[in-house]
C-alpha cells in the first residue's frame, strides 16, 4: 500500500512539473515598448529616465541592469554587492543608503573582480529631494573622481542626471575599489540618505557613449505636450518644499553696508546681501551647507583678525520674525583707529561650514568680496564703558580695558561681592 501511494504520489508531482514547463513555454515573457512615465517601484522613481527593458509584470530589472547593457563588455559591480557590515551603508532594495540614524558619512570596500585595463568608469548615484549628497570613488584609497547629485524632486529617482564619468581610469584584478558617501544634518535630521546603485567599468572611451543613450532616452520621453514628464512633479511625503515658490527666492546683489557707530571699541556690523535662504531650508541647509567668514585688517597690517559670519534672514528677524532673506552678518569691535580692510569669503559645500570638505566651492559673485571703512576715536566716557575699550583677560583675577589699562570690578545685586546683600536673608 505504501509503495502504491509513494508511485501516485511521484507521478502526480511529474505531470504537474510538465504542466509548469508548458506554461512557460507558451507564456513568454514580454517586453514594454512603451513603459509607463514615473512608475513608482520600491518607492524610486525612475522618471525620464525610465528602462525601456523593464519586463511587464517584473520589478527585477533595474535601471542600472539597463545601463550594464547598453556598452558590449561593461562590467558592473552592484551596490549591493559590496560588504556593508561596520561600514555605515545599509541596503535598501537595490541599492545602498547610509544609516543617517547612527552616521552621516559610509564608506564601503570590495575587491575588483575582473581582469586588468584601462576603463571608464560610470558612477550611478541616486537624486533625492530631500537634499544632496557627496561621493568619491577611490581604487586603492587613491582618489579617481567626486560628485554631487543633483537634487530631485522625488523621495528617491534614478537617471542620466545622476550619472558621474570618470575617463581612462586603470584597475586591476584584485585592487580594492571604494565608495565614501557624506550627507548633511540639520537638528540631527538628514538632508540627504547618500544612495546610490552601482559602478559600472565600461571599455575605455565608450563611457560618454553611455552617458549620451541614456540621455537620449531621458529626452525621447519628454516629447509630446502630453507626456507625464511635461507635467510638475509633485514632490512625495518628507518632501517639504521652502516657503516662497523657486521664483520668489530671489538672492540678494552682493552688496555690502557697514553700520554702527564707526569708532574705536563699538560694535560695527558688516551685512552682505547674499544667497536667498530660509531657516527650513535642507539643500542648502544655511546653517551648515554655507560658510561665510569676514577677514578684517588695519591699514597698518595689524591686528588682523577673521570673523565667522552668519545667516540673518531679512537683517531685522528680532522684530519681524522672518525666518528668511538675503542677509549675512559679520561683527567687529576695532581697537585702533584709522582705515580697515574686509575681504569676504563665501563657500559653498554640503556640511562646510563644520569640516573642511573638499567639495567646497567658492560661491560667486559673494566669495571674494573687498571693502573698507574709516574708524575715528571713541567719544564716550563715564559710565559708558565703550569710553575704556574691549575687556580682556590678562591672567590676574580681574579682566582689564584695553583702552585705559583698568581693571574691572563687578558690583551690583547678582555679583559674588555682594553676595550678603541678598535679600532673602534673614537680619
């Protein structure tokens, strides 16, 4: 009895892998002559760029599988395929993201696995609308090349504008290839998750072959009125958009006022009309994506001194609370009088104003920026004590002016030296 039901049972399991085999002979698989405009898979949106090879009903065919077979003898190394354990990547689909909740730079390493030349090399990173990140490919922790993805205005989009070329790049079987990934933070929330997808070694000089099929595909399907891709984009969730539309933010001339009193020992302030922003913004984020300093010399070469400068929204925010405008401060207290020289310098980069990364760059027409201005002697005296100069500490008890030479001797209700005037005491 056993052996005639282990005989059914076999024989059963054989007709029905026939009837499957059937069923994949006659049931091919078909291929999309038109894909569809912003198919959303696994939350990334391959827009313009979309693969015209994405099989109907499969979501396995990637962008950079695409990519992969455009150039006869390209080689490909995924970035999933790298190791990400202890490397800060995480993987994320097909694609590898940092963990922005523990790090805001990866790094992740693997060993070449294909046979000696000279290549160019393809970098497919991926465009994020909550801000930018910044790459640098390495072979052998020597620098090939760096980028910076534009931003997007989806949560997460592949195509030929995230796309960096490198030309006439030498590997070698078993170099080691890297990838460093940086992100911005603001109150500890990223601007950017520094994914991306894949390298892709292609033969020497066939690189910008590659970059112009897949732009040419990006351009076909912007044609025609009608086409989605002619349409805004709406952005998606975590999306937020800054509080004047793109033709609002309007950046500011470049020029440049000094006010306050222009004496010796009072506060002056230098104010550049510079770069739009607001205090929401997270690509750039004004608080760390932009770095302005003011260096301030007398005429006679000293002092010298370089004074960082912030971001002031409309110049005037504790009365009107704007939270953005065109307006960059720096402060001085000058300590001799007679003519003093300013020269501005502006850069732009993600995290720049933190680290000294480079990827910065001067941002024009502000970085460079030059000036002066006239200081005359202080007119105050008595209890106003702009009269005594700057106070500074000389290594004694007491902090002494820099203008009299006194020293300054705190009194009043909340000072220690009365502190048995205090009138909650008893008697």
């Amino acid at each position: 009895m056993l052996r005639s039901l282990f005989l059914t049972t076999s024989a059963i399991l054989f007709f029905a892998a026939l009837g499957y085999c059937s069923l994949l002979t006659i049931s091919p698989i078909q291929i999309v002559k038109n894909p569809p405009k912003n198919r959303l898979t696994d939350d990334i949106v391959y827009g313009k760029n979309l693969s015209p090879f994405t099989e109907e009903g499969n979501d396995t065919t990637t962008y950079l599988d695409w990519l992969s077979n455009i150039i006869p003898h390209s080689k490909t190394i995924r970035a999933i395929d790298f190791p990400t354990n202890g490397t800060g990547f995480v993987p994320q689909n097909h694609w590898l993201s940092i963990d922005a909740d523990k790090v805001s730079q990866a790094r992740a390493d693997i060993t070449f696995p294909f046979e000696n030349g000279m290549y160019d090399v393809v970098f497919s990173g991926i465009g994020e609308c909550r801000g930018q990140s910044a790459f640098r490919l390495l072979v052998n922790s020597i620098e090939v090349g760096r980028c910076l993805t534009p931003l997007s205005k989806r949560s997460f989009e592949e195509g030929a504008s995230f796309l960096e070329l490198w030309e006439n790049i030498e590997v070698k079987r078993g170099d080691t290839i890297s990838i460093i990934s940086v992100v911005g933070s603001r109150e500890e929330k990223r601007s950017g998750t520094g994914s991306w997808t894949g390298v892709i070694f292609a033969p020497m000089t066939r690189g910008k072959d590659l970059l112009a099929r897949a732009r040419d595909l990006a351009s076909a399907q912007n044609e025609g009125e009608n086409s989605d891709m002619n349409r805004e984009v709406t952005p998606m969730s975590g999306c937020e958009q800054s509080e004047l539309p793109d033709g609002e933010r309007k950046d500011g001339d470049g020029s440049v006022s000094v006010s306050g009193e222009l004496k010796q020992w009072h506060k002056i302030t230098l104010t550049l009309d510079g770069p739009f922003a607001s205090e929401m913004d997270k690509n750039p984020n004004p608080y760390t994506d932009y770095r302005m300093t003011v260096r301030f010399v007398h005429e006679s070469g000293s002092p010298e001194y370089e004074v960082p400068a912030y971001f002031a929204a409309d110049g005037d925010a504790g009365e009107t609370g704007a939270t953005q405008g065109t307006k960059w401060r720096a402060h001085l207290s000058p300590d001799k009088t007679g003519k003093w020289n300013y020269k501005i310098n502006f850069v732009k980069g993600i995290l720049v104003a933190v680290a000294d990364v480079p990827w910065s760059t001067g941002l024009l027409p502000y970085d460079g920026l030059e000036g002066s201005f006239e200081i005359s002697a202080t007119d105050k005296n008595g209890r106003d004590l702009r009269g005594k100069g700057r106070l500074e500490y000389v290594g004694k008890h007491h902090l002494q002016f820099q203008g009299t030479g006194d020293f300054f001797y705190k009194v009043g209700s909340d000072s220690p030296e009365t502190l048995l005037a205090y009138e909650d005491f008893d008697n």
